[in-house]
C-alpha cells in the first residue's frame, strides 16, 4: 500500500506542480508580449504569487482527497505543497532561462534597472562603480533564471506554512 501512496504522491503534485508552472509561463509571456518586463517587476510577482497559492491548495486539496482515508498530516500538506511549487518554479526558470538567453533586450534592460537602482542607492559609496561592473560579469539569463526560481520556491514554501495548516485533516477518532 505505501508505494501506491507515494506513486499517487508524486504523480498528483507533479501534474498539478506542471500546470502551476504552466501557469506562471503564460502570464509571464503575456507581461512580456505588452512589453513590460519580466524579472523585477512586482506586479507579475505579485500575479504569480496569487497562482502559486491558488494552485497548491487545489492541488493538495485534490490530493488530500483522493487519499484512502482522506486525512493529510500538517506534514504531508507541506511537503506537498512545497513539491508542487517546486515543480512549478523549476519549470517557469527553465523559460526565464530561456526567454533572457534568446532575446538579449531583456538582458541589457535587466541589467539597466539594476544599474539605476544601485546608482540612487549606493550614491554616496565609492564602490558603486566595482559593484555594477561586477553585477555585469556575472549577470547571466542562468543566474537570472536561478534567481527566479529560487524566490518562487522560497515564497511558495512560506505560503505553504500557511495552506498545510489549512488543508491538514486528521482521522474523526484520533486524540491529539
């Protein structure tokens, strides 16, 4: 019986971890086709982060149903709803990834904003110029696409503290 629980485990979060990440790539490409920007822009983010909880509670909701005994540990809720926004997220870096290496506009308007941001931050700081020539050779579409993905999974992991505490479900005749 626990290898079907763990094959339904990763099946299920998978699927659903796909069409999260599915998601995500089809907002971020409508973002990109009105030419707004892709990374560093707080309402794709904000879009993103709305389909990330959307998308985890009904898939380990959906998941917690099929179960035999429909319960789901605080635990299990967790790590399936970080899973499937790890799925997710593993997917939408692969197409920043893509999106940043063959449209190089995306690059220099990257680098850009990031250029601009340190110059009214840091403007007192003698080492401005050293950290925006360094922020340059190391500014790659890989590190920007680690990047997103990295922040995708951190922000869905703190938002999964709060939907497993919600889709947990324990058995009517067990005392805690």
């Amino acid at each position: 019986m626990a290898p079907s629980k763990k094959k339904n485990f990763f099946s299920q979060n998978t699927l659903f971890g796909l069409f999260v990440g599915l998601s995500f790539i089809a907002v971020a490409y409508a973002y990109y086709r009105s030419g707004r920007g892709v990374s560093l822009n707080p309402q794709l983010n904000n879009v993103i982060l709305l389909l990330s909880i959307v998308g985890a509670f009904i898939g380990v909701r959906k998941y917690r149903d099929e179960l035999p005994d429909n319960c789901l540990s605080y635990g299990k809720a967790l790590g399936a709803c970080t899973y499937l926004i790890a799925v997710a997220s593993v997917i939408y870096g692969c197409f920043v990834f893509y999106l940043y290496r063959h449209h190089p506009e995306l690059l220099e308007n990257y680098l850009t904003s990031i250029e601009t941001t340190f110059k009214e931050v840091y403007s007192d700081s003698a080492f401005t110029e050293n950290m925006i020539s360094m922020l340059k050779a190391f500014t790659t579409p890989a590190t920007i696409a680690f990047a997103e993905t990295f922040n995708k999974i951190f922000t869905g992991f703190i938002f999964s503290l709060l939907l497993a505490g919600l889709l947990r479900r324990t058995r009517k005749n067990e005392f805690i």
